[in-house]
C-alpha cells in the first residue's frame, strides 16, 4: 500500500549521490569564477543548486515509477517499492523547485535564478519525459542537465555566463554519454524490459562501444580547455591529461574486448572510472585556482 513515506524516503527522492557531484562542480563553477562572492551568500547559492537538483531528481522519479519498476537497480525507490505516492514526490519535487529557484535569484541574481530554472525544466521535461523514452540520443543531449551546475555556480558570482563556463559544461556534457552508456552495456537487459532506448539495445554493442570511444577521445582534448582559456595551470593540465588519457584507454580496452564477459567486464571498469573522473578533475582545477592566487605557482 503507498503512503507513510519516512525521511529517508523523500531523502531518496534527491538523488543524494548524484546532487553530491553536482554540488561538487557547481562548488567549483563558482570558486573558479573571477569575482568573489561573499560566504554567507555563496552557502545559500549553493544550497538552492542542490535542493534544485533534488528537485529535478524528484520529477524523475515521479515520472519514471512504472519503468523503475521493472530495473533491478531502480526497483526499490519509494514510488515503485510502494513507499511514497506518485503525487506527493510530484507535489515534493514541484515545491522544491519553485523554492531553489526564488531564493536563488533573490540571493545572488536573476541570471543565475532563471539558468537553473532552465536546468530544472532541462532535466525534468526535455530529458525524462521527452527524450528519455523516444531516442538513443537522450542521455547525449539530457546529459546538458547535468552539465549545467558549474556555469550556475560562475552566474552566481558573476551574474552572467562566459567561455570558462561554458569550457566546464562541456567536459561533463561530453563525460555524459560514455558514463552511462558504459553502464548501459552490462546492463542491457534492464533497459530492455523497460522499454527504455539506450545505445546499446538499439544500436548494438559494436556501435556503442566505437561512440564511447569517439567520446572519450573528445572528452580528453577539451579536458584542458581551462589551460587554453587561461584560468588553470600546469597542475589542473597534468591531472587532466593523465586523466584524460586513462579514460581514451579504458575505451580503447572496452572497444577490443569483444562481445562477451571480458566486454562486460570492461565496460564495468570503465564506469567505475569515470564515477571518480570529473570530481578528481575539477577537484583539480579548484587546487590550481587557489594555487595560482596564492602565488604558489
């Protein structure tokens, strides 16, 4: 019977793990950022960005009940599992938006209030009820939600968007489609019996495993778009290039492995790996930053 939702339940709404990371690199977007924002101001900006990406995580799950349903690694959310009712992660999710994005634009600014607005609207509408169920291309082109965090945070302190911003978006939106699609290997079969068009049951295994490829190779040359445009040094551009590198070959070791074990095996470790790319990345950046203006470096 639903209903009788706890804390934890709602907790599990926000997607913790997920708002984790995009905290991080909001967190980042914002510290990198060229003008300073007082710290009382900046705790609340970047409390209305993850309570925005709850939101947005909430939407999700209320949208997504019946097909999380049937995936074994999403089956136990509190809509499927019979804990919460569709209506109230919806009311949850709807209250919390309208909330981070108010206090956000009375806090800091209307350029930043309105981008997550959009981010929200981005992820919720655009991704999960639109592409998500209808082309193998969502995850590429949902996955800017996601991206959008770091340029909230640098719109925070700035009140406008810039190239530096946009270098940040675009390394997530680029590490988008070989994470999940490295996880959509050694789970097709999940995707399958939720009618849920990921690259590899649409496209095949071979296919899939060339695009990562493809991705990945791109991914490691824009990784160091921030030495390029000047607002990184030498340690953010070390770190991005062995990084970098380690992510086109474990693509390159997916993409020989074959279609069998091996393969799943690979594409297992290449997700694992790229759990821990972007937050060593922009925990990368952040140590450059604060390097470079302190003059150490």
């Amino acid at each position: 019977m639903a209903g009788g939702a706890s804390v934890e339940d709602y907790l599990a709404l926000l997607k913790p793990r997920v708002m984790s990371l995009v905290v991080f690199t909001a967190l980042v977007g914002m510290l990198v950022a060229p003008e300073s924002i007082n710290p009382f101001i900046g705790l609340i900006a970047i409390a209305c960005i993850a309570i925005g990406a709850g939101a947005s995580g909430a939407l999700n799950m209320w949208y997504d009940a019946d097909i999380d349903a049937v995936m074994s690694r999403t089956m136990n959310r509190p809509i499927p599992a019979g804990r919460m009712t569709p209506g109230e992660a919806l009311a949850f999710g709807v209250v919390l938006s309208a909330f981070s994005v108010v206090l956000l634009g009375l806090a800091t600014n209307w350029v930043a209030g309105g981008f997550l607005a959009f981010t929200i609207f981005f992820y919720a509408v655009v991704y999960t009820i639109w592409l998500k169920r209808s082309t193998p291309q969502n995850i590429v082109i949902g996955g800017a939600a996601g991206a959008f965090p770091p340029m909230v945070g640098w719109a925070a302190v700035t009140g406008t968007l810039s190239w530096e911003s946009f270098a940040l978006f675009l390394i997530i939106f680029l590490w988008t489609p070989p994470h999940f699609w490295a996880l959509a290997l050694y789970k097709q079969s999940d995707y399958g019996a939720a009618g849920v068009p990921m690259m590899p049951n649409v496209a095949g295994e071979t296919s899939t495993k060339w695009q990562i490829f493809a991705y990945s190779v791109v991914l490691a040359a824009s990784s160091v778009l921030p030495v390029w445009l000047g607002f990184s040094g030498w340690i953010y551009g070390a770190v991005a290039v062995v990084t970098g590198l380690s992510f086109v070959w474990l693509s390159v070791r997916l993409l020989r492995a074959g279609e069998s074990a091996a393969m799943r095996r690979a594409a297992r470790s290449l997700f694992t790996y790229s759990l821990s790319y972007l937050f060593v990345l922009f925990l990368a950046l952040l140590t450059d930053n604060i390097a470079l203006r302190l003059g150490v470096i």
